[in-house]
C-alpha cells in the first residue's frame, strides 16, 4: 500500500482531525509516518475502518484509524489516532 496524500483538517478546527490526534497525544508528523511507512492495513473491530500500526520517529507505537478518500492514487482521512502496544 502506498499512500500518495493525506488530508487533514485545519489546525484551529475544533471538530477536525488535527485536534482529535491531539487529544491523544499524537502530532500530524507522528500520524504521516506511520500512514506514508504502512505495510499493512487491517479493519479496526470498532468501526470497520481501515486502520494501520506503526513506530513513529519519535519512538512511539500507534494505531492510526483512517478513511479512503481516493483510490488511484491513493488518498486517505486520518480519523482518530492513539499510542498502543506493539
């Protein structure tokens, strides 16, 4: 899989999805390593989304919950990220 764009909302958007990684902790830079460097993607068992796991450069270890905007090329949403074990 290779992610081509990844869109996000503004930086200030309350509802966005710049804030809801925040909330958990994550930074948009931690969330594009994991999306750019994804080997493999799964379907989360909450929602059915697809959802992938990576080591950020700062050393974390997390999930990255996201839409499919486009598929050729591939463009996705992050929805919802979070610091989980490998």
């Amino acid at each position: 899989m290779r992610i081509h764009r990844i869109f996000w909302d503004l930086d200030d958007d309350p509802e966005g999805n710049v804030q809801h990684v925040a909330e958990h902790g994550i930074s948009v830079e931690e969330v594009e390593d994991v999306l750019y460097g994804a080997q493999e993607v799964v379907a989360s068992e909450s929602s059915g989304r697809p959802i992938t796991f990576g080591e950020t450069s700062t050393g974390k270890y997390i999930a990255v919950v996201f839409d499919v905007v486009e598929y050729d090329p591939l463009a996705v949403y992050p929805v919802t990220a979070y610091e989980t074990e490998p």
